[in-house]
C-alpha cells in the first residue's frame, strides 16, 4: 500500500532520522545519553535479541516517500552511526528510491572508498547549496586516537579529504565543501595547534557548543529555566510536570515519531520499544487506532508511527503532558537559530521544543535570572 503524502506546515524546521543507535565508539560524552554520565559503550541495551530493531531500508522508503521534496528541507540522518546501518549498505539503498536531499550526521566509521561505494552512486543525494556541509563528521578524540592507534585527527582529516576522488566537493570553505569536521566544546577537549595544522587548508573544522553540566557548571544558553539541570545540578529533587509539543519530526530506528529527544533516548535506554512496535506491525502500524493499547502502562509514549496511514503532521501540533521536565536534552531546549535564520536576523529565540504550564515551585523563583520573561511560561498556580 502506498502511503499518502504528509502534509508540512511551512514552520518545520527539521527532519530527523535516526537509522541505528548502535555505534562503533564508546565515548565519554555522547549527546545521545540523556543522563550524560558517560556510558555510551552499553547506552541502549537491545534486551531481545531475536527482535529486529530498525526498519528496513524498503519499509524507510516507504517512509521517506511520504514526506514532500523540499530543496530548502533535507532529512537528516543520524544515530548512533549511520554508516553501520544495515551493514553499511542502507545509506545508498535509501538514498537510490528517494528524492530527497539529505545531511548525514557520522563518526566516517567506514573508509572512504567503502563509504562511497555503498551509496550506489548516490553522492548527489548529500550534495545540496546550503552554507554548511551536507555531511557533518563529529570528532572523538580519545576514542578515535584509541582507533586509529594514537594519529585520530590526522585520519579523520585524511577520509575527509579522501572523499574528492569519490564525486564530493572538499574545500576549507564551508559553505563550498560537502563536508566538515565538528568537535564538541566540551572543557576536556582542546583544539591544539597540531590540531589546525592538519585541517588548515583542506577541510573546515569548527566547535559546537557544549550542552550540559561538566563540574558542577552548566554550559549553554537555554529558553526555560532548570530544563536540563534541574536534577543534574541537584537544583530540586524530582522532575516537574509541564505541557509540550515539538517543532521538528523525530523518527527513531523503528520509524515511531517522538515527541522530543529525550523521550526518544531514554526510551531505548531502557531496551527499545520492540516488543511494542511487533505489536504494531501486526496491526498493519496503525497506531493511532492501536498505540494507547500497545503502549498502556508505559511513561515514555511516541507520538505516532511513520507507517500509520493514519499519521499526520497536525499530530505534532499538540501540546502533550509531560512530567519529565528538568531532565530536557540540551538541543531541545537551546536557544538557536532555526533554518528561517529567526534568531540572527530577527532576534526571535527558536528552540527544537514549545513548552507552556511549567509547574515551577515558588521556592526556585529567586534562582531563576530573568524571572519576569520565564513567568510566561509557568502554569499561573504554581506554588
């Protein structure tokens, strides 16, 4: 059956699609871990074995194929590492039944020439006009120096470079190449002047700001008040109820839509939703008929599935009761720019979730900066 096409609303800013959340690295810091306690190496246990636990790349087709072309709109995929997904070949296996434009979020887990090999000659497909590169490779410097014996940077750079005998534009100008090198600034990690003497000239290499408390500090600049170090920094002992909705669509591995990051992470934290998504499956994906019964007695619920005929983007546009709050993942609550360039050009504060009817006690009021403009956030009884 072919799916009938969604329709965007013109304000989506992003659509994210998280192929695997396995990884070949066991990192210290991993944006995927919900708590950041630096346990990437065994983050989501896959607790039945016998359960398959991504879509395949035809039913991901199938998906995709739903969403209209956008030039402006590409789809990110992401993980874990992507480049592992379906043993390397799902990358081209999409990329060849689909017409969109994508970004590729990755650790270059494969080698060049195999990489490139298995996008079936689909390079176009991770080459758009965009000032950034289509192809974002994140740097890990103690595994990847555990990886590649010591040399990590020097390699990652060489694969980067590498790519320009495979049909990929590589430039140090990032709005010319298909692909740039990003790190995380995260206080442990420092850009040496070894470091720069490797990239200058071939490949663009920039820091992404550091979201989450490192020593006691918080770093980063967030809209709503304690949403992801209310229990970090030990700020009140329980999470907070609130009401929230998202602004970008969220598929995880098995095609389910997720409301935010965090549910999304913690939910395969805790195993993966594969037993309910075999429900699902036996229902023909219709969760919008079958998901309250699949998913009773679960505090960590999607939103809908990608392959529900039923599923529509006005999904999203709910707000949705949340008592989970303070333990927000930094990208969804971040004050950024958004694809519309809202924030640098017109000074309006986008971030990847809208959250209203925080029920923030009175007793965090004085440790809140800039009360007065967060009120407008919190549920007017608060006490």
């Amino acid at each position: 059956m072919i799916l009938s096409q969604l329709q965007l609303p013109d304000s989506l800013n992003y659509v994210g699609v998280f192929l695997t959340l396995e990884c070949n690295l066991g990192c210290s810091y991993c944006i995927n871990d919900p708590e950041q306690t630096g346990q990437r190496g065994a983050l989501f246990p896959i607790k039945v074995k016998q359960q398959r636990n991504s879509l395949t790349p035809a039913e991901w087709v199938k998906a995709l194929n739903r969403i209209p072309y956008r030039l402006d709109l590409p789809i990110t995929l992401q993980g874990g590492e992507p480049m592992l997904y379906w043993k390397g070949r799902g990358l081209g296996m999409i990329l060849s039944e689909t017409p969109h434009y994508f970004d590729l979020l990755t650790n270059f887990a494969l080698k060049p020439e195999v990489f490139a090999s298995n996008l079936n000659g689909q390079q176009a497909k991770l080459q758009r006009d965009a000032p950034y590169p289509s192809i974002r490779i994140s740097y890990h410097a103690d595994e990847m120096n555990r990886t590649w014996h010591g040399d990590g940077f020097t390699e990652l750079v060489n694969r980067c470079t590498a790519l320009a005998d495979h049909g990929f534009k590589v430039s140090p100008s990032k709005a010319e190449s298909d692909v740039g090198i990003y790190m995380v600034a995260h206080p442990q990690n420092r850009v040496t002047t070894e470091m720069e003497a490797v990239y200058a000239g071939r490949v663009p290499f920039e820091t992404k700001e550091f979201l989450g408390v490192d020593e006691g500090v918080l770093h980063g600049h967030y809209l709503y008040p304690f949403s992801t170090d209310l229990i970090a920094s030990g700020i009140h002992p329980q999470t907070l109820s609130c009401e929230c909705r998202t602004t970008e669509l969220l598929l995880d591995p098995l095609g389910f839509v997720w409301g935010c990051h965090y549910y999304l992470y913690q939910s395969w934290v805790e195993g993966g939703p594969v037993r309910q998504f075999e429900a699902l499956e036996a229902q023909g994906f219709r969760f919008s008929e079958w998901g309250v019964k699949i998913f009773k007695g679960h505090k960590l619920v999607p939103v809908g599935h990608i392959l529900d005929p039923e599923f529509s983007m006005a999904d999203l546009e709910v707000f949705r009761s949340c008592y989970h709050y303070g333990r927000c993942i930094g990208c969804d609550t971040k004050v950024k720019n958004n694809r519309f360039q809202s924030y640098y050009d017109k000074g309006i504060a986008h971030t990847s979730v809208n959250i209203r009817n925080i029920q923030m006690p009175e007793s965090l009021f004085d440790k809140i900066d800039n009360l007065e403009q967060a009120r407008q956030f919190f549920k007017p009884s608060a006490s």
